[in-house]
C-alpha cells in the first residue's frame, strides 16, 4: 500500500480551522498499521508505504483518518473500505477515494450460522397451526468494540399485519466468536380446521410471502448510551416453502439506514495505491517444469536468450520481475551466477565507464532486491544506532542560509552536520567485515566484469561496486530509514531534512567522481563538501571497497554483536513466579535480538525477564478461547513454562511468531507438541489433563529455515513468476514473432520488435517455446483446480457465507466459462 494524501478534510470548529491527522490501515475493522500524526493541515500528505501478508480471510480493506484530540479519544473524519473482490480493480493504480462517513450502521462485520425450520402443529383442540422454529447457532468475527465483544442476538418475526416481537439469546461475555444454540418458535399463521388440504389458507400464504425473520446482533454495553449495534441479517419466509427447513451462514449486513444520504464530498478524499495479489500455490512438482527452465538462466548463452532474462524484457516495469526472480534463485543458491551472467552482459553494452549500472535496468534492480533481502540486518547493525540517535536529539543540522530559523547559527549547523557525516562515514567504511558474503560474492563478480570490459580506467572497479553500495543500498536507507525497517514511520520534517542533507554527502563521498564539488547544484552543499575534501576520506572509500568485492573474504562469525530483529509494546500475562502474585495482563515493551528476547515495562528501562534464545523450545498461537483474547501467542521454555503474550493485531501476531521460530528453529531441546491452550483452573483446556508438566497434545507447527533474513518459498515465486509470464502472454508471442523474422530476414529490425533485447533469435525462441509450454500446463491446472472446486463448493457454507459476494462473481465467471466451453 502506498498511502499518498488527504484533501479537502472538514475544518475543525475551534478557532484555528486546522486538525492533526492520522490514517490507520484495517482489515475489517482490525487495525494493522499507522501513520505518523500530520499537524496543522486539512491536505495532510503521508507518503508512507505498508506491506503485509494478509494472514486471516476479509472482506474489506479500510483506511480510517483520525483527528487527534489530547484530552479525549481521537474522533473519527472518515473512512475509505474497498470490498476485498474490488481490490483488482484499483491494482497499482493512484486513486482518489471519497471518504464516507463512520457510525455503527456502516460498520458490519462478521457472520451467523441459523437454522430455520417450518412446521405444522395439530394443538389439543385438533386445530392445525403453522410454527416458525429459528436456532441461532453461532457468529465468528464479530467486530471488538472499544476493546470489548459481549455479544447476544434478538430475533423477530415481522410482517405487515402483525405485532413483532424480539426475543433474545444469553449474552456472551467476551468473545467475538460466540456459541450461542439458542431455538425460538414463532406462530406464523392462524389457526384453521386440519381437513383443509393445503398447508395454508390462501389469504395466509400471501401472508407468509411478506413475513421475514430478522436476526440483530448486539455489544452489551455497560455505559448508558445503550447497546451497539453490530449487524443484522433479514430473511423473507417466503424461501421456506420450497422446503420447510433451511441451515446456512451468512454474512452480516448493514442497518438499512447504513447509507444515509449524505453529500459524498462532506469529508474530503484520500488518495492511495493498492497493489493486491493472491495466487494459488501448487505443490511442488507441479512448477518443475517451468522452474528447470528459470534456474538454468545463469548458464544460457547468451544470457538474453534465457528465461529469467524474458521477463526482464516483458514485464512493465523490471521490478515486478527482479523481485520474484532474486527471491527464487536465492532459495536455490544460484543468485551469484545468475546475477554475473546479467552483469556482465549489460557490461558488455555500456560504453561509457561512467554511466555504468546507472539505468533501471534489470540487473540493477536484482541487485537492489538482494541487498535488501540480505542485507537488511547488515544495515541494523550499521546504521540503527545512530539514525536512532538523529531521530531523537533533533539537533539543528540547517546549512541553507534561506532556510535558517530564527535564532539558529549557520557555523554550529555545520558543525553539527559534520560531525553525524563523519559518524556515519566512519561507521560504514569500517563495517566491511560484516558485509553478507552474497553480497560480497556479487561485488567481485561486477567489479571483475568491469575492469577487464573498460582496462584503462583504474577506478571503474570500484565505481562500478559504489553506485550500489552507497548509491542504492546506503544512501537511500538513511534517506528514507522506513523503507529499510531502521525507524517505524517516516522521520518529522527536521529529522528529514537533517537525513536528506547526511544522505547527499555520503552518497558523494562514495562515488570517488573526479570532482566532487561539481556534484552539487547548490553551491551550500559545496562548501559544505569542502570539509571532506582530504585524500584520507577517498582511502577509507577505496579499502571498504577492496575488503566488500575481494573473492576471499568470508563472512568472520566471530563477530557476534547482538543484532535487533524486532521490538515493540504488547500485553503479557504475568508468568506467576511468586507464590501468591496475580496472574493478570500488562502491558510490556518486548525487545528480540539474536541473543535473547527480552521485555521490560517501557523502551530503555532495565528488563524485567530475558529468555536466552537457546531456551525458546516452540513459538506457537494461542487459542482464544484460554483467555478470550484475539491474536496471542505462547513462548514456550524449558520446564513446561510459558509467556503468553497479546500481539496488537494479527499481522503482527504473525510477524512475532515467525521470526521468533526462525531465531529459535535450531535449538537442540525443540519441542515437537504443545498445548494449544492454556493451563487454568487446575487442567490444561485442550486435553484436560491436571498435571501442568504433562507433554504436549498437539504436533508443532513446521520448521521454518534458521536463515531469518531468507524465509522464501520457492514454489510460492514460481506461481508469481507463472502469474506474471500469463498476464504478459501477448509480449510473449510479439517476441516470439519477432526471433522469426530477425531469423527469417536478419535485415533491419522491424520498428515493432525493437523493444526486446535479442541477440540469439534461435536460442530465445527455443527459450520461449519452453515458457509458454509451462505457463499452458499451469493454466490448465489452475482451471481444473478451480472447475474442482466449483463442484465442491456450497453456497451458504462457512467459507462462502450467502453475501459473499466475491463468491457470487466467481460463480457469475465460472457459469460463463462452462457455458462457453458447451
């Protein structure tokens, strides 16, 4: 997600008209993430980006903007959801939305399992009457409301001639997954003589025809204001005459009222770009096909001829297939040829020295996306402590004499600038040694390809490992410190502009071009750069390099500084050490490194408890259903002991309990079951045993690899990798066209086919032959997968509540297909 701004927001009523804002990003009505707070401003501009796997199912995504308000609860403006099945509509596209606006009657989520049964009854006297039986069953996901869900339905039975009457279940506490099987009988129709033979008099089948069965669902609320409104469902009777008994989910629905007329530009709009995918991954033998072809990449010759190289040249922008690409050539230890075939060939096309790996080409971008993937715990170790620091102090670092504020002095700016430039300078040249060797291994590889292509220029060997680096991989990290996961939102605007200032300097000093001041347009920023204008800066630039792209170097394990993974606040139950302490729940800054995970009551402080890393036996979600708690999750230690802990949502459940698996996955004592629930009231919730040592009753879950940075899927990226060579299909063939005719003419290129690299026709159209081979294959199994599952498939069943309405357009497409297909 790329949240962009907002505009034309409502003014406040006080007598400065401006509001402090902030947008959360919900799944439902799940918060996952938040923006920074933007003062002072009706046209708040965020430019922060979000990206999450989506653990759980959905059915909308929704952007809420936030007033903040010191004394009271941050008031809502507005509010953006887009239906899950509408996702792909605004894929990769800047979109404006209007935001709408928020009250309990559009805020419906959840759904309810009934059961409805119509019967005849013959009373005492003989006479026949018609009996509605409606069993509420049960709800799951109903939204929490204020940090609470006591839930509890009322049922009635309206229709145009009758008094209608609520009657309700047992509210249940705490749970926004409620058990309720509660059956409640409604006289549908009047008694008549039982000779009659239809089931109804005339008058009262009509009747019956305009009567409807309303389920409401309700948060007990302990404040005055009332009850919440959480969903209601609507049912006419009419259905039941195909048959008398009838039991399905269905989704909950808005209060009829839920769309009150309001002018839609009242609030101001949001603009945002969405990119949505969701991809049905086959088991692994199904790819094998198309994945021999991909992995021979690095060996083809030429290298252009090869298929990871096609859709380099197919995709609309090279990212789309650098990302999948470096992701499934590292899971199988190829990244390092294939990454030198690409270079190397690209090489060999550059003619200057000086614009070498300057463009987006798609080695350029492979190699970002590798630096990012292995190298993000490298740059933590480098860079966190200090960025931190900036982020903290605030010291003014101004040097354009326009932009003083009052009060500042244009010398101790500079001083101030210097002295973080020379910081993190230093910091960088010296961290060589800690440089991930895969990366280390594709400087070699470009700084080889580079000297013998250009042999009288001396400093092309470095220039051409420099401009990733500094240019692509250091700069930009302290430019934009969120994106690299070294600060959690975007930076204030001093903290910026101080960041934008180190960044331009050290990008500098990193390039070795011949005359540095000529670098900056503004000439502050030269005399600035006159401070380090001294041989011993570019030394330190030269021998960093050496160290990072000499092929002997190994990554020194005995380096082992303690590397932050992960840090954040959130709930734990207290682990019960004293006797007589209170098992209740606090709030905790939790902290995980490569050593030990730790939790201490605010960031900074002194911890409480520190848990080794080597004494996590299994990480592991908790049921719910232990403490009527969403999203927690158990630290398992030895001795059966157990920290339960509460994520804030279900993104970061998931991101806790996968890092802490891969952090602790090869500890010798690993646990192979556990108890999925907790251990109160004298037995465990799951299997009932009393002795609180009792070995698990349940399997861990899988192990993930002990490489944390590199979790990756190699069949996940080659259904990616598929999506992306089917979407692109036509380019395909063009370039299929366009190997006959450079082969058939081997004249002048035809104006249409310039746009592919093809220096081998033969070799490439052997390549995409392979391709669009595999990508057939696959699309006739993703049909009959999905014409499997059609059949499969029940309408009203949990998974496809009635109201899904993803599922109705899926039926729509399928009902097509078939019919096309006869």
């Amino acid at each position: 997600l790329s949240l962009g701004e907002a505009k034309n927001l409502p003014t406040y009523p006080g007598p400065n008209k401006m509001r402090d804002c902030y947008c959360t990003v919900n799944l439902d009505q799940e918060e996952v993430f938040r923006t920074k707070i933007v003062e002072k401003s009706l046209c708040p501009f965020y430019g922060e980006d979000f990206y999450c796997e989506i653990p759980r199912t959905f059915r909308h995504l929704s952007f809420y903007i936030f007033d903040r308000d010191v004394f009271r609860r941050d008031s809502i403006i507005g509010k953006v959801a887009i239906q899950k099945e509408d996702l792909q509509k605004y894929h990769n596209r800047d979109t404006w939305f209007q935001l709408q606006h928020v009250d309990a009657d559009s805020e419906v989520q959840g759904k309810v399992h009934l059961e409805l049964r119509l019967s005849e009854v013959i009373t005492d006297t003989g006479v026949v009457c018609h009996k509605l039986a409606t069993r509420v069953l049960e709800c799951q996901g109903l939204p929490i409301v204020n940090g609470q869900c006591d839930p509890y339905a009322t049922v009635t039975l309206a229709g145009p001639s009758r008094q209608s009457e609520a009657k309700k279940t047992k509210v249940k506490k705490k749970t926004n997954n409620p058990h309720f099987d509660e059956v409640f009988y409604f006289e549908v129709t009047r008694p008549s003589s039982y000779n009659k033979k239809s089931h109804f008099d005339i008058e009262d089948v009509d009747e019956v025809d305009k009567m409807e069965i309303r389920v409401d669902l309700w948060n007990a609320s302990n404040l005055k204001f009332g009850d919440e409104f959480l969903g209601e469902l609507r049912l006419p009777l009419k259905f039941l005459r195909q048959s008398s008994s009838y039991e399905a989910w269905y989704f909950l629905q808005p209060r009829d009222n839920g769309n009150k007329s309001l002018k839609p530009d009242d609030l101001g709009s949001l603009r945002l770009n969405v990119v949505y995918t969701e991809d049905h991954v086959f088991s692994s033998d199904y790819y094998s096909p198309l994945r021999d072809v991909l992995l021979k990449s690095a060996d083809v010759e030429p290298v252009s001829a090869s298929a990871a190289h096609i859709l380099g040249e197919v995709c609309r922008e090279k990212q789309e297939a650098a990302i999948p690409l470096v992701r499934l050539f590292l899971h199988y230890g190829r990244i390092v040829p294939f990454i030198s075939a690409i270079a190397n060939a690209e090489v060999k096309r550059t003619q200057d020295p000086n614009t070498i790996f300057r463009g987006n080409s798609l080695t350029s971008k492979c190699i970002d996306e590798t630096m990012k993937l292995a190298g993000m715990h490298y740059l933590q170790v480098t860079l966190k402590p200090i960025i931190d620091e900036i982020c903290q102090v605030h010291k003014p670092c101004e040097i354009d004499p326009v932009k003083l504020k009052d009060g500042e002095n244009l010398e101790n700016n500079r001083e101030n600038l210097r002295q973080y430039v020379d910081r993190i300078f230093t910091v960088i040249t010296k961290s060589g040694v800690s440089c991930p060797t895969v990366m280390c291994d594709i400087f070699f590889s470009l700084r080889e390809s580079a000297a013998k292509r250009f042999q009288g220029d001396l400093d092309v060997r470095y220039t051409a490992v420099s401009s990733f680096i500094f240019l692509r991989f250091f700069a930009p990290a302290i430019l934009s410190p969120n994106l690299f996961q070294l600060t959690p939102h975007h930076p204030d605007p001093q903290t910026s502009r101080t960041l934008t200032l180190i960044s331009k300097t050290i990008q500098t000093l990193g390039s070795l071009s011949k005359s540095k001041s000529a670098n900056f347009k503004e000439s502050y920023m030269a005399t600035f750069y006159d401070y380090f204008n001294e041989q011993k800066y570019a030394d330190a630039v030269k021998n960093f390099l050496d160290l990072i792209s000499s092929s002997g170097r190994r990554d020194h394990k005995s380096i082992e500084q303690p590397i932050l993974l992960k840090e954040g606040f959130m709930i734990k139950r207290a682990q019960g050490r004293k006797r007589f302490g209170m098992k209740n729940f606090k709030k905790r800054w939790f902290r995980l490194t490569n050593h030990e995970f730790t939790y201490q009551k605010s960031k900074g402080d002194h911890p409480l408890c520190s848990i080794p890393i080597e004494n996590i036996l299994a990480v592991e979600r908790l049921e719910e259903e232990s403490f009527k708690m969403k999203n927690m999750f158990q630290v398992i230690q030895p001795e059966r002991r157990v920290l339960y802990i509460q994520a804030n949502n279900c993104v970061e459940a998931k991101d806790w309990i996968d890092i802490l698996t891969k952090v602790s996955q090869c500890n010798k004592k690993r646990l192979t079951v556990y108890h999925p629930s907790a251990y109160l009231n004298g037995h465990w919730l799951c299997c009932k045993a009393t002795a609180d040592n009792t070995p698990g009753c349940t399997p861990c879950t899988g192990g993930l690899p002990a490489n944390i940075q590199l979790d990756i899927d190699g069949d996940r990226e080659t259904e990616r990798i598929y999506s992306l060579f089917n979407l692109y299909m036509p380019k395909l063939e063009k370039m299929q066209e366009a190997c006959g005719s450079k082969s058939v003419y081997d004249g002048p290129e035809e104006e249409e086919y310039s746009t592919f690299i093809i220096d081998d026709p033969k070799e490439t159209y052997k390549t995409l032959k392979l391709i669009i081979e595999g990508v057939g294959t696959l699309e006739q199994e993703h049909a009959q997968y999905k014409r499997d599952k059609f059949k499969k498939t029940k309408y009203g069943s949990q998974e496809h509540p009635i109201g899904d309405k993803s599922f109705q357009t899926y039926i729509r497409q399928q009902s097509e297909i078939s019919a096309h297909s006869i």
